[in-house]
C-alpha cells in the first residue's frame, strides 16, 4: 500500500486526487485527506486495515476542496478542519455543486461514478480550530497551522517526532497548482516559512513525496508567476492578452505529462485572473 515513510507513517500518491497519509499513535489512527474516487477511499481503507489494527481517531482535511475531503464519508465521521474551510464544506453539501465542480475537473470519471457521488453526504467537520491545534496522540504530535495561500482555509500539518511535513496544495510536485482561491503573495511567503522547519519529508498536495527541496522549487516557481505578470502589467497589457503569453511560459517553465496539459491550462487560465486581479488591486492601493 502506497509508500512506507517511517513505521508509523504511510502515504499514498496513487489515487487520481489528492495524495493521502495515515499514521498511527498511541492513541489510534489519524488519516490525512482522502481519495476523491468512491472506489479509491474504501481501496484506501482497506489497505490501511492491512497494515495496522488501530481504530481511526481522526481525519484532518488540509483544505475543503471536494477533492480532499468527499471522501471522507467512506472513512469516518471524526474530522477536523480549519474554521474557514467549514464554509466549503457546508458549500459543498448542496450536492449540486459538488457535482458540477467534480465534472469540470473529472469529466472523464464522471459517468463512472456519478450514481456513487449522488449518494455521498459531506461530512461536515465536527472539530474546528482558528489559528494553530496541536494533538498529543501518545508517542506522537501533530501540529496544525493555519497557513492560507492556496485556499481561504488551507493548513500545513507538521509531526516533528518524524520530521514529516504534510503541505497540502501549497506544494504541488509535478503539477501547476489550482490557484482559484488564492492569495499569490502569501504562498510566496510561507513557502519562505517552510524552509526554516527542520523537515526530512513533504508529503505535497498532489505528486510524489519529496525532501525539502521541494518547498524551495515551490517557491521560485511561484516567483516566477509573479515576475511574469508583473512584468506584462508593467508593459500594459490587458488581462486577455496575458492569458495567453503567462499560460505558455508557465507551461515551459514547469513542463507537464501530455494527458495533464489540458487541466493545466485551464488551472493557469482561472489562477492568471485571480493574480491579475491582486496585482491590479495592490497597484491601486487596495487590499486584494
């Protein structure tokens, strides 16, 4: 099952959305996201039952895009989530819209399992926390931080114990970042914070589990996206004519599997307007 990190540590980059751990205290076991398929959330249980015994104690969702977090109804009930984030879960119970993301993102595995997402009821978070949570689970901690960038209620989760950072999708390996809801600036600088943590693993949002060079090519990636936009708003180019000239560099810049680059070019679309938008809003002097 997925990929071994420590004894008590497992991680799965399998699944077709996002990447998910698991790992196992004193005090049972904590789950990290979950599969966005039916089928690969109760796959994901299953393997998990293999390996270890323990009942699950928690779910904490790094953000409340229904890719991490539809499949926790194949899991469990206990979960945990950032205060802004709940509001997303509770957007994403109206099952109308929870459909209709699912199909802009996963057309190809709509039809498949379309009667199985009728059918799911989003969990709504039973525990909520603001700024910072941490959870002493025996022989092991588990911190969480509110950290935004990628989302309005997106956290990092650090086990200093195993020196593991799970990142959620502030670091993408592999993969241009959904950039929808986010604050270019802040991901800039808690990349920046990130790179202080004594880390020997980062588990990112979506592709394979890397080291800490992982948050700095994050990082420049980032600054680049900025530098490129800035650069064509400074030349006086409108929003259409930056669409496409930032989506092609950005697509050079990080180059893609031939079935992602479609995807990727609708997320670099959609992020490039959102950046446009706090670019413009900071050059007039209003808080984007």
């Amino acid at each position: 099952m997925g990929t071994k990190i420590t004894e008590d540590f497992y991680v799965s980059t399998d699944y077709i959305a996002p990447n998910v751990a698991v790992l196992r205290t004193q005090e049972g076991l904590v789950f990290f996201d979950s599969p966005c398929l039916p089928k690969d959330a109760m796959d994901w249980l299953r393997q998990v039952k293999k390996i270890f015994r323990e009942d699950i104690a928690y779910l904490i969702n790094t953000d409340h895009h229904f890719d991490h977090m539809m499949g926790n109804f194949f899991l469990t009930r206990r979960t945990i989530a950032q205060e802004t984030a709940v509001r997303g879960f509770h957007y994403y119970a109206k099952k109308e819209n929870l459909e209709r993301e699912f199909k802009l993102f996963f057309p190809r595995e709509w039809e498949g399992c379309r009667k199985e997402i009728a059918e799911i009821e989003v969990i709504i978070p039973q525990i909520i926390f603001k700024k910072t949570l941490t959870l002493k689970m025996g022989n092991k901690s588990i911190i969480l931080n509110f950290v935004g960038g990628h989302s309005p209620g997106t956290i990092s989760i650090y086990i200093p114990e195993d020196k593991i950072l799970i990142a959620g999708d502030n670091i993408e390996n592999g993969m241009h970042p959904t950039m929808g809801g986010a604050r270019f600036q802040d991901c800039v600088k808690l990349l920046r914070e990130m790179e202080d943590l004594d880390i020997n693993h980062i588990i990112p949002g979506h592709g394979e589990v890397g080291d800490k060079s992982l948050v700095s090519k994050e990082r420049k990636y980032f600054e680049e996206y900025i530098r490129s936009a800035e650069g064509l708003i400074k030349n006086g180019l409108s929003l259409g004519e930056m669409i496409p000239r930032i989506t092609e560099h950005m697509m050079k810049y990080l180059p893609v599997d031939e079935n992602k680059k479609e995807l990727c070019r609708m997320i670099l679309d959609q992020g490039i307007k959102v950046l446009y938008k706090q670019l413009s809003a900071c050059v007039n002097g209003v808080q984007p």
